[in-house]
C-alpha cells in the first residue's frame, strides 16, 4: 500500500512538475546544436582537404615511379642484349682458343693473345650479369615500392570517400536543424510581437478611444510572406518567392522610382493628409499621378539571391509615421 502511494506520488510530482519547452529553450538548443554541427563540418572540410592533398601527392609519386621504372625496363632490356652478346663473343673466343691450343702449327705467341682475348672476353661477361643482377634488383625494388603505393593510394581513396559520405550527412543533419533554428527564430520574434502588440493594445484600451483610433484602416501590400517584423513606425516582410505588390486602398501616386539608396520607392496619397509608402527591390509598374484602386498590383518584388527578400510598409499621416501595424484592421490590433 504505501509503494503503491509512492508510486501515484511521484508519478503526480511528474504531471505537475513538468516545465513547459518554450520557444527560446528551442532557440537556443538549435543554435547551439547549428554551431556544433557547422564546427564538426569545418573538421571534415580540412580532413577532406588534407585528405586529398594526400592523394593528389601519391598520384603524382606513382606517375614518376611508373616513368622511372619504363626507363629501368628500356635499359635492362638492353643490358640483357648485351650479356647475350657477351655470352656470344665469350664462346667464340672459346672455340677458336681451344682449336689453337690444339694445333701443332700455331705459335705460342697466337695462343697467348687469345688466352688474353679469352680473359678480357670473361671479364667483360662478368662485368655485364653483374650490372644486369644489379637492374634487376633496382626494377624488382621500384615494383615493390610502386605496388605499396598503390595501395596507399587505394586506400586513401576509400577514406576520402568515407570522410565525403560523413560530410553529406552531417550536411542533412545541418541543414535541418538550420531550418529548425530558422522556425524557432520566426516564433520567438512572432511572440515578441504579440507582446509588443498586446501592450499597445493595453495602452490603446486605458486611453480614450478617439486619441488613438486610426482614420481608416488598409490592406496588407503582399499576401504571401513567410515572416515579418513590425517597429513603431513600419512593418517589414520577408519572403522568398516573386510577390505582386498591391495597392493597400485607392489613391495617387505621387511617386514611383528610386530614392537615393534605398530602392524602388512607391508613395500613395490616400486623402484627408493619409500616404501609404512602400520600399523595397521591386519592378515598378506604375508612375506619378496614376490612379490607383485598392488591390491594384502596383510591382512586382525581385529575386536575385537565394536570402530573403524584404518589402517595407509604412502609414504617414501630415508627413508623420504612424504605428502603422495599427492601421490593418478594424480592431486596431494586426490580423497578420
């Protein structure tokens, strides 16, 4: 009985002890996990990079080798010529000292020159199976020499494509958890502005409505973004792919081009003292003075990298920036 009330004790300790993971938990886990991953990354690129510099050298080593050995090949080829030649010459000089030594006509002095022949002729054979047991040796050793190279070779391969094989998985595993970093990311700035906007909200209610009520209220000036950011003033999107850029209600353009090194700049007069701006790289369709509806596609942003692209939106009233994320909808809080 009291093992069983241990048990329901500690198992209630559990259900209600437990902490919640937040989204900085998360944020911090990926990043440092990002970091670990990219440093594990950095050590194979150098291993790699050693690895191969390695490789590369023994190729080159085995090239001189094979160069070398077809030189010593060519010249024991020829020294095993010569020794037949030798061979040859030694058993003439042979022959005719024997019959010289056999006749009775021949003089002492002939069979002396050719026993002197016959001497000079072994020396000379002596000379040439040494020098070719010599190249032998020398080509038997190079073949040894090139064979463990060889393998070396062999087998540097195969590490090189082992530490490749580890690359490209620590790369996965690094790409995933990149794009994990990047949600948690998203998440912690998208809390940072629900608080930021429930504190304006806060704000908003303990005040009388009429000092803080927008005039009008306007659309979103791109419909597919993958994140934003808001400031006191503007509201920043971030997306990835070509996206239309609308007009947030009727009213005209007063100006549509660059603006010293900000970019493509378009700038709306709605009336009653109310501009619409929008910053960004974009191709402008639209110029100075043009009518414009709400909705009406004003540009369209470019895409010239793989990194996001931004779009800056901002309310202006009597020349004024306004807290704009106030301005998108009815309950001067953003639907976004």
């Amino acid at each position: 009985m009291k093992l069983l009330f241990l048990t329901m004790s500690i198992l209630s300790m559990n259900t209600w002890g437990a902490v919640p993971r937040n989204a900085g938990d998360d944020l911090v886990r990926y990043r440092t996990e990002v970091m670990e991953l990219g440093s594990r990354l950095s050590s194979l690129e150098k291993e790699i990079g050693s690895k191969s510099n390695l490789y590369v050298s023994s190729v080159e080593q085995i090239q001189q080798f094979e160069s070398d050995i077809k030189l010593y090949r060519e010249k024991l080829t020829e020294l095993h010529k010569d020794v037949r030649q030798a061979r040859n010459d030694n058993k003439k000089i042979i022959h005719h000292y024997l019959i010289e030594s056999e006749s009775e006509v021949a003089e002492a002095w002939q069979k002396k020159v050719h026993l002197e022949l016959l001497k000079q002729a072994q020396l000379k054979l002596k000379n040439k199976e040494t020098e070719l047991i010599s190249f032998e040796n020398k080509v038997a050793e190079f073949d040894e020499k090139l064979a463990a190279l060889k393998i070396d070779e062999e087998e540097l391969s195969m590490v090189i494509k082992e530490l490749e094989n580890r690359k490209k998985e620590t790369m996965e595993i690094y790409l995933t958890k990149v794009k994990s970093k990047k949600l948690a990311e998203n998440k912690v700035e998208k809390n940072k502005i629900l608080k930021k906007v429930s504190a304006i909200k806060k704000t908003f209610s303990q005040e009388p409505i009429i000092l803080k009520k927008p005039d009008r209220f306007f659309r979103r000036p791109v419909d597919d973004f993958s994140t934003y950011t808001s400031s006191p003033k503007g509201i920043t999107f971030k997306f990835q792919a070509v996206q239309p850029v609308k007009a947030v209600g009727d009213g005209k353009v007063v100006f549509a081009g660059d603006l010293a090194s900000y970019g493509q700049v378009v700038l709306i007069d709605h009336g009653q003292d109310l501009r619409t701006v929008l910053l960004g790289k974009m191709d402008v369709k639209v110029k100075k003075n043009d009518m414009v509806r709400d909705g009406d596609i004003l540009a369209y942003t470019q895409k010239n990298s793989t990194e996001e692209q931004s779009l800056y939106f901002e309310v202006r009233k009597k020349n004024t920036a306004q807290n704009t994320i106030l301005w998108l909808d009815q309950n001067g809080v953003s639907k976004i």
